[in-house]
C-alpha cells in the first residue's frame, strides 16, 4: 500500500512539473484573447522560433547562458512583434474571426519559413543549459533536475508575466484593452501598440517552454507539436482566463501523468496524446466556456 501511494505521488509531482509547462503555453493564448478576442493557432511555431533564436546564440554562438537566456527572449519578443505587425495590426478593428483566421496562415506561413530557414541557414545546434543539478530523490521519489527546471521556470515566468499584468502601467493598459478597445482608446490608451506588446509577452512565453522542453535534449521542428498542448488548456480553463490556464495545464499534466502510468500499461498504448483531447470534450458538453471563461450571454 505504502509504495502504490508513493507511486501515485510520483506521477503526481512529474504531472504538476510538466503542467506548468503546459500552463505558460496556455497563458501565451490567453492574454493575446484577452487583448484582441484572438485565438492564436501558430503558439507551435513561436514556440519553435523562439527556441532556434536562444540556441543560435547559446549554441551557435556560444553565448554564456547568463546572456543567452535573457537576450534570446528579448529577440523572441521582437519576432512576436515583428509578426503582429506584418499580419495581425491590418486587421485591428474588424471582427476577431478574422485575426483568427489570420493565425491559422500564420500556421502555415510560419511552419514553411522554418523549414526554409533550417534548409538556406542551417540548423541553431544545441547544447545542454548545464544548469545546477537539482535531482530529487527520496526512497522511490524521483524528479530529474530537468523536470524541476522546466516547472520551477514555467511558475516563475508565469508569476513575471502576472506582476507585469497586474504591477505596471504597461499591463493597466493591457487590462483596459481587454475590457473594451473602443473605449480604452478614447482614454488615450494606442490598442495597436498594447496588442503588439501582448504579442511580444506571449513569444517570450513560448519560447521559455520551448527552452525548457528542448533541455531535455530534444530540438527540431517537431517540437511545434507541444504548441497544441495549449488547446485543450485554454479551452478547459477558459479561453480568457489566466487562472483557468494555470489550474487546467497543472490538472491536464496530472491526468496525462496519471494515464502514462496505470492506462496505457493495460494495453491502450497511445492514450496518453489523447487524453487532454477526451477532456477537452466532456468539458465543452458540460460547460462550453470552460471553468472560469467568461459566460456571455447573446440575446437575439
């Protein structure tokens, strides 16, 4: 009995560290909703983005990783404001469906860039962050270092962005956006200039998840693929709400941890990529705004 709990606890904790990750890929969706009323489809590719512009400095460049890390989410930052610019700013003022529809090319556009990048340029390299070894281990308790990292750097960037959010005056202009665009320009407020900022936020978001994931030692084009993590974070959560991102990517990486580890050894191998998916659809059938997303109400 003694080490069937000890188990569970085990999938538990390695659920919780992975479900920050997913957490912060749910809040880079979020607060660009929250500005815009946009759903972002392309968080896979930013991540990817992200991730290649720090290793080309960290790796290929040899940066010391006290310089690499802060510059590379700078440069994530300004290709996220680079690529609203270009695509999504033309389109402020009309329906949001229609910023939506523009990330979905974003999608596409984007996943071709880095192919075309990877072929003409080359690939950043990689090399391990060599951060302080961390290990937990406590009787059959264990938590690689990297495990630890990827959660203790997901929650604090997560708490950075909600200080930034919450603290500045940068972030009051973000929340007076998200309330109401028309009004909050009449106050003074540039709307195109605050969701070029969430943009920014959210690109380095991504690109802290696609660091912490790649340390793990993987890193190729592939890993846009955790982008689609985020779907089923926000849509549980609540498309709107950061705490709902925060409390579904801990409970999604719970479950999947959970599944990895009493579901599929039963035979059902594979359960584990579907599970958040088999969630996501009971959520929509019983509460289609999800846990804390806000429930408006269209009167006809």
């Amino acid at each position: 009995m003694h080490i069937v709990i000890i188990d569970i606890v085990q999938s538990i904790g390695s659920g919780i560290l992975v479900g920050l990750v997913y957490a912060l890929l749910g809040l880079s969706i979020v607060i660009i909703f929250r500005a815009s009323g946009t759903f972002n489809f392309a968080v896979g590719q930013l991540l990817v983005i992200g991730t290649f512009l720090f290793y080309t400095l960290f790796a290929r460049q040899a940066l010391p990783l006290i310089i690499a890390f802060p510059l590379g989410l700078l440069t994530a930052g300004i290709a996220g404001a680079v690529i609203e610019h270009l695509t999504i700013k033309p389109l402020i003022g009309r329906d949001p469906i229609f910023m939506t529809k523009a990330t979905l090319g974003l999608f596409f556009l984007l996943s071709a860039f880095i192919q075309f990048v990877l072929k003409y340029i080359g690939s950043s390299g990689w090399s391990p962050l060599n951060l302080p070894d961390i290990t937990f281990k406590m009787s059959r308790l264990f938590f690689l270092s990297e495990q630890i990292w990827a959660g203790l750097l997901s929650l604090l960037t997560f708490g950075l962005v909600i200080i930034f959010l919450l603290g500045t005056r940068w972030g009051l202009a973000v929340r007076a956006v998200s309330e109401n665009q028309t009004i909050a320009t009449a106050f003074g407020i540039n709307a195109r200039f605050i969701l070029m900022i969430t943009w920014s936020v959210s690109a380095m978001c991504v690109a802290v998840a696609g660091i912490m994931i790649s340390n793990f030692g993987v890193f190729s084009t592939s890993l846009a693929q955790v982008g689609f993590r985020a779907i089923p974070v926000v849509l549980i959560g609540g498309m709107d709400s950061i705490r709902g991102a925060f409390i579904a990517g801990i409970a999604i990486g719970i479950f999947e941890s959970l599944t990895a580890a009493y579901i599929e050894p039963l035979g059902l191998i594979g359960f584990k990529e579907v599970a958040a998916y088999i969630i996501l659809l009971i959520m929509l059938f019983i509460r289609p705004y999800g846990l804390f997303g806000t429930v408006r109400i269209e009167r006809v």
